[in-house]
C-alpha cells in the first residue's frame, strides 16, 4: 500500500501572489505616509487652531446686517494658502447666514488669474502690486474694501533655536467682525461721514508724523471706520459745514477768537458732535475761550494737573484703571489708559437741573490717592474724562440731531508716541463711534483671541522628527511585511 504523496500548503503562484500583495500594500501604506507627512510639512503653520474657532458673530452685527435692504457683493480676493483665509471666508458666510442679499465669492488671484484680471479691470485698485488679500465689499457701486493683512494683531517672538536667535510673528487677535461691520456700514450709508479737525491754533496736526504731537495715528484709525478727515478754519465767512458729522479740537494752545467761538456754540446748539481734548501747553497762556462754551453745558474745564503717584511711570502721566459704565469705555476697563499731565474734567450740577438739562457721565478716572499740582494734601479720585448727550428740545427741530461730546482733560494721549499705549487707540475709536451713533462697533466687536497648540522643537528636534516620519515609520512596515513575505515563502 502506497503512501499518499503530501502537497504543499502553497503552490509556488500563491506565494508569489501572497508575496505580491504584501509588497503592494507596503507601497501604499509607504506611499499614504509619505504623502500625509509631505503635506504637512507644507502646511503645518497654516493650521490656526484658536480657542473659540466658530464663535458666532455678534448680535449687534447681526441686528445691523438683517436690517440691510440692498444687495451686497462680498469679494474675498485671496491667496486661499493665507493663514486665516478659511477664518475670513467662515466669517462672512456667518453675515450672509443672517442676510440673504448678501453673497460672497472667493476669487484666488494665484491660481484663477483670469477671474483675477476680469476683477482688476472692474477695481482698478487691485491692479497694484501690493493688493493682496483684500476683501471687497460692494452696495451698488458704493465700495469699500478692507486690507485682510490688518486682520490680525501679531506680536514677535523668539523661536527655539540651537544656533541663531530667530523670531517670528505670533499671532493673538482676530479682528474682523470689526472691520466687516464697519465696511457694511460705509457702503449702505449714501453719505459718507465726514470728521473736520479745527485749526489754527496750534491744535494737533493730522497729517504730521511726528511722534510727539503729530495725529497721522488718530486720522488713519478714523479712516479705517470709514471716516473722511478734512482739516477746518473758522476764519472769515467759514462756519461748520452742514456735511460735519464730528468737530474735533485736539489740543489748541492758544486763544479761539470770539467769533469763532460763536460759530462752534451754533454747532453744537444745532445738534452737533464735538471731541474737545486740552492740552496742557494752554495752561501757560490763559485759557482757549472753549471752557466758557462748555461751561454752558454743564462742563467744569479745570486749570489743575492731576497727579497720581501710585498710578505712574515717570511722574508726569496717568495710569487710568478706573472707569465708569458708559459705552466708550466699558470695552477697555481691563485695559486702562495712559495720559500725559491731564487736566481734572468734572461736570457742574446746576442749581434747577430740568428734563432738558444734559446728561453728563464722568467715565475716567484716578485713583483715590491722587492729587493736583495745586493741592498735593487733598486726596480724592478725580474725572479726566467725560461724556455728554442733550437730546432734542421738545417742539425744536435741530438741524443736525441729537448733540454729544466727549471732553478730554488730555490730548497728547492721541498723540502719535502714546497711541498704542494701553488701550488709548482703542479709546478713539470707541469715542468716535459713540459721537456717530454707530453703536454696532461698540460692543461685542473687540478682537478676538487666537490661541496656536504647537510644539516647540529644536532644529536637532526637528530633523530626527523629520527621519522619524519620513523614513523609520514607513521602513518598518516595509520590513515587517518583507518578513511576513520570507516566512510564508518558507
């Protein structure tokens, strides 16, 4: 009796077929690895990861947005490698969420540059080199557009590195609901808002750069808002034009005459928006003739400095970190102010206060410890700041609405050198809004924080980290399915 002949568990075909298939899934998994791992290589600093990535708009955007009639045509005119272009493009589908007439189109001006050139032809400003990442808002021919580069606070910080010293540019805050909503308001408004700067009286210039009284800063914020800044004299047969939306009076040092003054006092008799600021160099050469103005209204212009020792850096300024609840104010209580030798601003409590008396609200102040050049015993905090409204006189039509003001005790904290000190930037900007009655930028509106999860990694780091990924992770699978390919051979 014959033994039967045992066969093979494999033929020879299948365990090249077996091999076969073990080598292709290697390749594949090496492959998919090395794809995975080049493409983040490419992209990893675009990943933006904040802690409240989808926070929805802000109700008073939203209120603002839902009352818009006109069609709107949002152009999103971007590298879509940008950083923050998918943050910029969630953002706007969140107003048009709320609005319907409004749409958005995303133009990539590197890799559809014919769309890009059609747009170029119809925007002559994106024809310039330096237009890039740029959003275009657009209300039947009124446009607006808005510098997506200026989006973003960044602040520089040093990178860890085993050679050189390098930096490079964190970002900390997003602010484009701000941006957005104020673009929305300058093209649906027909009339563009107007701010008019008095001079000729040695008033902060808006066009000087220079750091120590130039207002370049202040003039370029407001522009930002979609404010048009124009300079003013009151000489001669000159008044307020019926187009001025804001007198400003930064810091004059000398004397307003009489007739302007009776110009300035119809103004704001007619409904007028006023920002007085005080310099302290008037002080030596007897008042400007706006005290006695103000002091119509209900407003105490002081002579004496404010002093606070416990609130300062170098003796002459202020540290503001007192405030009251007003709408100019409330968005930086956290933040303080910084003035320079401010004068104390207080309102005067009339003897037979009526329904058409103003109403009048100290919003800055010092510290309970401070004093005045004049009077260092009396301790006691002191109004810098503050904000007047006087509402229209029943069966009085005014001719340019509800009259507001701001009074300052200090005007050099605008001032170019101190304007990104603190939250003094932020001041004028809240202020201006609040005289315009743009109360959809008051609140909800500040920037929004960005916060990066990385890891800090040396260049040694890095490179080991590199090989890691790129060769020992998939060289493993290689290797353990070359051996799972010699042992079922055997």
């Amino acid at each position: 009796m014959s033994t039967p002949t045992t066969k093979p568990s494999f033929s020879p075909y299948r365990r090249w077929g077996i091999g076969l298939h073990v080598f292709l899934v290697a390749v594949l998994v090496l492959a998919a690895v090395i794809m995975v791992n080049f493409l983040s290589w490419d992209h990893y600093v675009r990943a933006n990861i904040s802690s409240h990535p989808r926070d929805p708009i802000s109700q008073r955007s939203v209120n603002f947005v839902q009352s818009i009639t006109n069609q709107i045509k949002v152009i999103v005119y971007y590298d879509k490698e940008e950083p923050f272009f998918t943050t910029v493009v969630d953002l706007l589908n969140d107003y048009r969420q709320a609005n319907p007439k409004l749409s958005v189109r995303v133009v990539d001006y590197l890799r559809d540059p014919g769309t890009a050139q059609e747009l170029q032809s119809q925007y002559s400003f994106l024809a310039s080199p330096a237009a890039k990442n740029m959003v275009i808002f657009d209300c039947e021919g009124r446009v607006k557009f808005v510098d997506g580069n200026s989006l973003t606070r960044y602040v520089l910080e040093q990178v860890p590195s085993e050679k050189d010293r390098e930096y490079r540019r964190r970002p900390t805050a997003f602010e484009g609901e701000k941006a957005f909503t104020a673009a929305l308001i300058a093209v649906t408004n027909p009339r563009p808002l107007k701010a008019f700067f008095l001079a000729g009286h040695g008033e902060h210039d808006v066009d000087s750069g220079d750091k120590n009284v130039g207002y370049s800063k202040f003039a370029s914020i407001l522009r930002q808002n979609y404010i048009q800044v124009e300079k003013l004299s009151l000489l001669g047969t000159n008044s307020v034009p019926m187009d001025c939306n804001l007198l400003v009076i930064a810091g004059p040092t000398t004397a307003i005459s009489e007739f302007e003054l009776q110009k300035i006092s119809q103004y704001l008799d007619e409904g007028g928006r006023l920002l007085a600021l005080f310099n302290v160099l008037s002080l030596s050469r007897g008042q400007t003739g706006l005290e006695q103005i103000l002091a119509r209204w209900n407003v105490n212009v002081s002579t004496n400095i404010v002093k606070d020792p416990e609130h300062t850096t170098s003796g002459s300024d202020v540290i503001v970190r007192i405030f009251g609840k007003h709408p100019i104010v409330s968005p930086i209580a956290h933040l303080g102010l910084h003035l320079i030798l401010p004068r104390e601003i207080s309102k005067i409590e009339p003897p037979n206060k009526s329904a058409e008396s103003p109403v009048i609200q100290e919003i800055a102040f010092s510290s309970p410890n401070s004093v005045t050049d004049t009077n260092i015993r009396e301790k006691k905090s002191r109004p810098m700041i503050l904000a007047l409204e006087k509402g229209a006189i029943k069966g009085v039509i005014t001719e340019r609405g509800t009259t507001r003001m701001v009074i300052t005790g200090d005007s050099i904290f605008l001032a170019n050198h101190q304007f990104d000190s603190l939250a003094n930037r932020d001041f004028a900007t809240h202020a201006a809004n609040w005289l315009l009655d743009r109360t959809e930028l008051l609140e909800g509106l500040g920037p929004r924080p960005v916060i990066e999860f990385k890891l800090a990694m040396s260049e040694r780091q890095l490179r080991a980290s590199r090989w890691l990924l790129l060769a020992a992770m998939p060289g493993s699978v290689l290797l353990l399915g070359s051996l799972v390919w010699f042992r079922r051979r055997k």
